[in-house]
C-alpha cells in the first residue's frame, strides 16, 4: 500500500513535522567484540555501551510532543553500519515521505518497512520529557532515559 493511498484512508492525522534523528556504523578490529555506544555528539563522553552482533535489531524510540504517541526506528546492524528498516507511530502527518518503503497498518498504528536507508548513527537532541527508550533486540528499554543529559546531543553507533 503507498502511503497516499493510506492517507485517503486514515482520518483525522495530526499534522507533524518530524525530522528522525537516525543510524549506526563501524566495526571494531577483526576478533573484538562490537559494541553499541551511547555518547554525547560533541565531547565523546560514553555514558553507556552494549555488546551488539551483525544483524541484531537496534530501536530508538520517543514519545511525539505533538501527537503524545509513542515512535519507534528500527535499525538492522550491518557489517558496514546500520540501515532503518522499519519506523512505527500512532498519526501519519505533514512532512513525512510519501515515496520510500511499504506503509501498513497494524493494530492501529502506521508502520513503514523495507526503507533500507543506511545512516552513521542515531543522532539526536535529548530530552528528559519524550522518555527516550534505546533496545537491542527484545531488550527495549537498555538505559534510564534520565541518566543522560538534558537538552544534549546524544548518539548511538557501533564501535
């Protein structure tokens, strides 16, 4: 289904303007272990990393200050870095390609797969009023949202 066609068919969508903070990349050298780390985007300072594997899923996700419905990126670990593969939220809106992936719905939600976009890292601005979650895999909640800095720029990606 596109997703213009899903529009004519989903009523009453809050208009939202989003710009999705998104990706990871890297490898460590042959024979270490990767790890996910979260660091702030200026002064490199690890507030928390995990072992991650190739193929692993990564999620980012944030309640919308607009729509205040969760949002959640999903992220394919690659050998070569990271690629959004899935994006779910409750309200399509404004400023939200109409041309990349297969928009579905699924228990009332808008969820877009097969994007296949790549990206460095996960980049993002952190607040401590969108309870941001981070997740490996089943574990989706890695971090206490509170534990990193308020009105910072955070990033995930590989090492």
């Amino acid at each position: 289904m596109t997703r213009r066609r899903l529009l004519t068919g989903v009523g009453g969508a809050a208009a939202v303007v989003i710009t999705a903070p998104s990706a990871l990349a890297g490898l460590t050298a042959c024979g270490s272990e990767r790890q996910l780390i979260c660091r702030h985007q200026r002064t490199q300072e690890v507030y928390a990393s995990w072992p991650v594997e190739t193929g692993a899923v990564v999620t980012h996700s944030w309640v919308h200050s607009i729509e205040r419905s969760r949002w959640t990126d999903s992220y394919r670990v690659e050998a070569d870095g990271l690629l959004l593969v899935r994006t779910e939220f409750q309200e399509y809106g404004a400023g939200m390609p109409l041309d990349e992936g297969v928009v579905t719905l699924e228990d009332g939600r808008v969820v877009i797969t097969e994007i296949d976009r790549p990206f460095e890292a996960i980049r993002w601005i952190h607040s401590h009023r969108v309870d941001y979650r981070i997740g490996i895999d089943e574990n989706t909640d890695l971090l206490d949202p509170l534990q990193l800095p308020d009105n910072e720029p955070v990033e995930l990606r590989p090492a």
